[in-house]
C-alpha cells in the first residue's frame, strides 16, 4: 500500500485520484507517477471498450476478473515496439559499440522496458555482426511478465515489427513461420537475458556496471519527478563512460546534476566524476 495519500495534481479529480490508490493496491502500479491528463485519457478509451461508465465501476471489475487486470496492466505499460526502430539513431548507436566495449572486447547493456524484445535482439544483432565471438551479454527487462513471456519466445512478430530490419538481415537472423510471421534465430537469442522489473521501484538489474542502457520511448508519460528518479537509476547503474540512449522523442532536460552529458541526439554519456574534477 500507498505510505501516503499523495496530494492530487489540479487537473486530477476526486475519483481518478481514488483510482489511482485502488490500481496501486490491486496491480502494484503506480499511476501517481504518470501524467495525470495522458493517464486520465488513455484510460477513459479503455474504460469506453470494456463498457464500464466510471473509475469506481473500473476499480471493482480488474478487483474482481484477473483477465482483465492484466488487460489494464497490458494497457498501461504501453508495450508497442519493433525492430531497429528509428534507424538512423540506430546507425548512429552502431558506430559507438565498438569504443564502448569493455574488456576482452565485450559489451554489457541493460534494454529497460524491452516490451516484446525488439530493442535487445536488434542489440544483439548489431553485436554478432561487428564483434561475433565475443561475451557480450544483454539484460532485458519489463514490468510486464506476459509481455516477457513473448519476449522469450522470440516468435510470432509480424510485418510491422520487422519492417526495418532489411532483406540481408531477415534472412540470416529470421525463418518465417507457416503463418506468415517471423522466428528469430538461436545466435541473437543466446546473448539475451530476460527478468521482470519495475523502473519506479526496482533496483538495477544484475549485471552493473553496464557500457551501455537502452530506454527507448517507456518514460513519455511519467512525470518529470518521475523520469529523473529512472535516470538517476540508470547513471548509477552506467560505469563512467557508459552510454545512456533515449528515444527519438525524448529529451534529457537538464542532464548536468543527473551526472550526464549530451554526446548525439538521444546519446548522454556518464561524466566520470574524477576528470570532471580535474577539469
């Protein structure tokens, strides 16, 4: 349960606010650290879909059907992801691996909220190509355990999930399955290792120090508290001039007290304290 009743935001009401401790206690999510007016809208579409006419109403069916919890825990973290997405960052993350690779030549990335793990298999990917033979090492993470669970199977992805990944690469690291959707081959899969995990609440995964943390498009609609509690995270869970890379739309206000500095669009590296000091 909640420690306090958090004081509602002036665009929130009453019953939203009612809500959010009911979801807290029901799913262990907590809706306190998303924007209110995004939350407030994505959830009356839902609450429209499944034919409820109020919070209160809402609260007590996901208390009450486990189906539909899950639905909203779903519904809530989002979970929409591909392959290579904005290829150009992509292409511009490629030309960094190889000065960000530690010891023996090796790579240690955390992708946070993986969603169906089209972010670390296009790590992967990119790993085996340029630097094949290596102990690279990926630690993927969600909230979400039915999302990890497809995540795993590294199967059933669609057109749309791999639109970007391109003819030479479908066909050395993809079979296409009977159904028409797409398998990812053993190599890729071997590098990556998947465990449930709430950036809100959760320590870094095991593993840190990591060269390299992947949050891409999970953060845009927390609030701004919010968003600099993960980022501190991933700076403590960064070794000194690692690599935190964002998404296209997102942005890095004021990287400097987090530790950070801006290298390339949705690039900030950790600042290593000593010749911050010294310079």
């Amino acid at each position: 349960m909640l420690d306090f009743v958090p004081t509602p935001p002036p665009e929130s009401t009453p019953d939203f606010e009612a809500f959010r401790r009911e979801a807290y206690k029901l799913s262990g999510l907590d809706l306190t650290s998303y924007k209110v007016p995004q939350m407030h809208r994505r959830l009356s579409v839902l609450l429209t879909k499944v034919g409820v006419r109020n919070f209160a109403e809402y609260a007590k069916l996901i208390a009450q059907d486990p189906q539909r919890r899950q639905e909203f825990r779903d519904f809530v973290t989002i979970n929409v992801s591909e392959f290579f997405r904005d290829g150009d960052r992509f292409g511009d993350l490629e030309k960094r691996l190889q000065g960000l690779m530690g010891p023996g030549g090796a790579l240690k990335a955390w992708s946070a909220g993986c969603s169906i793990g089209a972010e670390p298999y296009s790590l992967a990917i990119m790993l085996l190509e340029m630097a094949p033979g290596r102990p690279h090492s990926i630690v993927a993470t969600d909230i979400d355990e039915t999302i990890l669970a497809r995540a795993r199977s590294a199967s059933d992805y669609l057109p749309a999930d791999i639109r970007n990944v391109g003819k030479e690469r479908m066909e050395r690291w993809f079979t296409l399955d009977g159904n028409g959707r797409h398998t990812l081959k053993p190599a890729p899969r071997a590098l990556v290792s998947f465990k449930q995990h709430d950036l809100l609440k959760d320590r870094a995964p095991l593993g840190a120090p990591f060269d390299l943390v992947c949050c891409r498009n999970v953060v845009i609609y927390f609030t701004e508290a919010a968003k600099d509690r993960i980022y501190a995270g991933f700076v403590d869970a960064l070794r000194p001039g690692g690599l935190l890379f964002i998404g296209a739309t997102e942005a890095i206000m004021q990287p400097t007290p987090l530790g950070l500095q801006v290298v390339g669009p949705g690039f900030y590296q950790k600042v290593d304290q000593v010749m911050a000091r010294a310079a």
